[in-house]
C-alpha cells in the first residue's frame, strides 16, 4: 500500500461518517491499489476525490441548452446536476459561485484530438497531462482522442487501445474517450472491431484516413469493408477525406520543380482534392448503409458535398474545427519558413479568405454539424524537420484551449449563431452522436456536473506566453476573442478558476461509448429493409 493509499485511507476514516458509505466490495480480497477500503466498502480514489469536494452551487446565472436559456441556479454534488431551480438557498457547507451576468453552459466536448501520438518518428507535445489541462483552461471537459495502433507492426486494435489507456488513464485531467483508426484490413480486423465495441471496452467509432499513402491510408476496398462492419455493429464510421495517391503524386512534381517549402504542402493537396475525396466517402458510406462522420472539413468543397449527400437522405455529419473557422491558407506563403510551417496541416487551411465565415455559417444553417480541433502539436523543433521537404513537415496544428473562444468571437460575438447553437456545436450534438447525452452536452438534473462559467463579454488575447499546450508557439497567436471560460467544473469539481488550473493528474475517467446511437442509427433497420437486393426468379 503505497502514501498516497494511507493517506487517502486515514481522510476516508476521518471523513466517512458524514460522506457516506461507497459500494460493498464484490469480493473477500484486498482492494487494488487504485481503491481505498472502509470497513468493506470500496472507493475509488477518484470517487474520494469527487465526495471530497464540497457542494457547488452556482447562482445568479443564465443556464443556457442547445434549446434553452433562462435565469436559474444549480446546485451541484458528488459529481452530478442535483437541482436547478430559480433560487436555491445557499447551507454553510456549500461552495457559492456568483454567476450574475454569466452564461452557464455544458463544457465543451472536443471530439477531434490527438494527445501523445506517436507519428514519423516523433511524438506530439501535448500529452493527455498537458493536453487535457489546456483543454480545461479554455472550457473543455472532455475530449475524444484518436488511438492508431501500429497495425503495419502487427498491432492489434486491442492492444493499441490499451497503450493509449496506459498512457491517459494516470494523466487525464478532464474526462475522455477513444475513437479507434483501421490503417489497413486484414482477416481478423473484423473480429477486432467487434471486440472493440463491447461494452468492455467502450468503443463505438472508428476512423479511416484517406491519406498519408504507405502509413495510415486504407484503399477505397478496405475503406468499404470497414464501413460495412461499422454498420453491422452500429458503430459510426469516421473519415480524414482526402485523396491520398494523388497527393503522393503531386508531392513528387512539386519537389522535382524545386518547391520545397511549406508552401508545397497547400499546392499539392489543392481544395478540389479534398472536395472529391469527401465525395467518394458519402458514395462508398451510401453504399454500405453506413452513417458517416467526416472530420477536419476545411473547404466549401468539402461541406457542399456533404449537403448534397444529406438532401439525398444520408446520415453525414461535418466536423469544421477552430484552425478552419479563424484562419486561412495565407500563412502557408509567408516569407517566414517557421511561420508557415506552424500551419502545415491536412487537409491544410483555405486558400479561400472566405471560407473561415462560410463554415460557421453553414454551422449556423445546420449544414455543418458540430467543431472540433484536431489538436495534434509539434514544436518548433519538430517542424524544422521538413526544411528543405515540406513533406517531411510533421503535420498538425494546436486547438483544444482556443476552441470554445474562438468559436464564439467567430459565430456567437460576430452575429452569426445565438449562444443556443453554440452549445450545440460546442458539446450538445457530440455528446449526441457519440451516445454519451444527456450526461455529458446538458445541464439537467441527473446530467454530469461538466460545467462552465462562462463570461460572454469578457474577450482575451490568445498567445503562446499565456497558454498551457506544452508548445512554443501558438496559430491563433494575437486574435482578440470575446466570451471567456472564467470557471470550468468537471465532474463537480473546479479544475480551472481565476486563471489558474486547479487540476489533478488523473482526476479524469474514461468514458466508454456504447454503439447503437439512436441520433445516428435511429433508422438504420429501415434503410437496411430498403437496400435489400432484388432477386428475379426465374424459369429455367
């Protein structure tokens, strides 16, 4: 039994007549050593953390929902929503936050990052300790991280998903999910898959990339085989669209011309390209009755194909991040080779300076659906790399502090959405398609105390000196946003205030996600009955 035990042990003792009794062990032996036992009952020591806590009660505050504002206050204990109502009377044990003039929302679920991810020889910066604590200090309570086992080195999805458990379960700050990538099918991929979405693991996504030929791209062949095992598990299929062969052999003309610097990177994945590859995903995904979820969309192109494919009946949903609604491709062409190799990422931004607004307004018309990040950090250093080979420039952008701000300077403070559809886009629709809502993407009794105070006329000037990515520089670096995280809440208890972090190391959980989404398969067995094949019977 290590300190930490004994000590958590001697608060339980001290502290159990008034928090309460946790669960009965379910077996004569002894706890393990991520548990505390009292008299035979078994806490974990996050569940001691959460009865630590004091109740928090938040008042004076306008309790917004993806379809609701009003004047309430919330009372909020052992991690969960226990009472919203008008006005609740606050008890001396209680912790108040005055919220007068504050939004109350549900944090912010990024569904797009990659902490810690192992890639070209590299890793990138933010791990899940770094990566979850930005990601609090601006608003966000949970995020869905992609696992990519090393399949070309005979990984399996299992095992990779239990590294990348390994390496978040002692870090999180905040709680956390998993999406797991198919890089290429093999027999037993199927079998895997299945495995992967029990309940034991919690699973219920799985993304292809279209790109990166030679490392993590699936064929169009391996592509509609996994979409037609994502169907038949209700598991939700979601893809990096781009065309990767044809990028490969863009690069190799680009280099034998003598472009060498970032600026290659843009010319040789041009919009057309992502616009066809987002094409091809809703056809293939149409044809394997599989819903389809299409991460980072950068480009008109790539939304208007999504439009498309929606007004014919499929279930397609886009995923603009906050890189794409705040900048273009400019950067990619300044005289800088540093500069410009901080944005190299893929798809890369916009060469089209409208599009940023175009996207949100899309957000705004329901033609796009939710924002993530794709938060995937490389220093200086790393970037530096590519010098003289924009190919070898490690791709990825930061995102995941930045996001719940930029998203509204961009969409709610520029007249665009009303702080309801912020929600919905910033958490609601999320915790929707993932299956994890009402928890998580609500403030209702019963729903997870992942709360934040947030002060809509309040701005900050976003900069790599006043960050927490773990990463010397920062893409947004100068943009003014208004509307501030002054108080994020997880699991009921205060991780970032008066800008300071207030976190603790593994303080976070996993989430498992069960399949069978009803906002995604809802009507699946319906489209499945409308599919079948015709058959013509025949005298011989």
């Amino acid at each position: 039994m290590n300190v930490l035990t004994i000590f958590l042990f001697f608060l339980l003792a001290v502290c159990s007549p008034v928090l309460g009794r946790g669960q009965r062990c379910r077996s004569s032996k002894q706890c393990d050593y991520e548990s505390v036992c009292d008299y035979g009952y078994c806490y974990t020591i996050d569940e001691m953390f959460e009865n630590m806590s004091p109740p928090l009660l938040i008042k004076n505050g306008t309790v917004v929902n993806e379809d609701s504002m009003f004047k309430a206050d919330v009372l909020v204990s052992n991690g969960i929503i226990q009472e919203i109502s008008s006005s609740i009377i606050a008890l001396p044990e209680m912790e108040v936050i005055d919220a007068t003039d504050r939004f109350v929302i549900p944090g912010g679920i990024d569904p797009h990052t990659h902490m810690q991810m192992p890639y070209m020889g590299e890793v990138t910066k933010d791990d899940f300790l770094k990566g979850t604590e930005a990601a609090v200090a601006g608003g966000t309570t949970m995020i869905i991280d992609f696992c990519c086992p090393d399949h070309r080195n005979g990984e399996s999805l299992t095992d990779g998903y239990k590294k990348w458990r390994g390496w978040a379960d002692p870090k999180v700050c905040c709680d956390y999910s998993l999406s797991v990538a198919i890089t290429m099918w093999r027999p037993e991929t199927a079998e895997q898959m299945a495995i992967i979405t029990s309940p034991e693991y919690g699973v219920n996504s799985f993304k292809f990339y279209m790109a990166y030929e030679g490392t993590l791209m699936v064929h169009d062949d391996e592509l509609y085989r996994g979409m037609q095992e994502c169907a038949k598990l209700r598991a939700l299929a979601r893809v990096h669209a781009e065309n990767g062969k044809v990028i490969k052999e863009r690069e190799i003309d680009l280099l034998k011309q003598g472009v060498t610097g970032p600026e290659g990177h843009t010319q040789s994945r041009p919009e057309e390209i992502e616009a066809e590859a987002t094409n091809r995903a809703c056809v293939l995904a149409s044809q394997a009755n599989c819903p389809l979820y299409v991460v980072h969309v950068m480009t008109r192109g790539a939304a208007a194909a999504i439009a498309h494919h929606r007004a014919q009946g499929a279930i397609v949903f886009g995923e603009p991040i906050a890189a794409g609604l705040a900048l273009d491709g400019s950067h990619y062409y300044d005289d800088d080779w540093l500069h410009a190799a901080r944005y190299v990422m893929s798809p890369p931004l916009s060469r089209d300076p409208t599009t940023p607004e175009l996207l949100m307004k899309l957000l705004a018309a329901g033609e796009l659906h939710l924002t993530g990040t794709d938060n995937c950090t490389y220093d200086c250093r790393q970037k530096s790399l590519g010098k003289g080979n924009f190919t070898k420039i490690p791709n990825g952008i930061n995102g995941v502090e930045d996001r719940m701000s930029v998203v509204w300077e961009k969409g709610v403070h520029s007249g665009i959405i009303d702080p309801m559809r912020y929600v919905s886009i910033t958490s609601a629709t999320a915790a929707k398609i993932f299956n994890i809502y009402p928890k998580k993407g609500r403030i209702a009794v019963g729903s997870d105390a992942d709360i934040v105070v947030f002060n809509p006329n309040a701005y900050r000037t976003i900069s790599k000196n006043t960050h927490h990515h773990n990463l010397d520089f920062n893409i947004f670096e100068g943009i003014k946003c208004h509307g501030v995280a002054e108080i994020t809440i997880s699991r009921g208890r205060i991780v970032w205030a008066n800008g300071k972090l207030q976190t603790v190391p593994g303080s976070g959980k996993f989430v498992p996600l069960s399949i069978n989404s009803p906002f995604v398969f809802a009507s699946h067995e319906k489209r499945e009955e409308k599919k079948k094949p015709k058959i013509v019977e025949r005298l011989e």
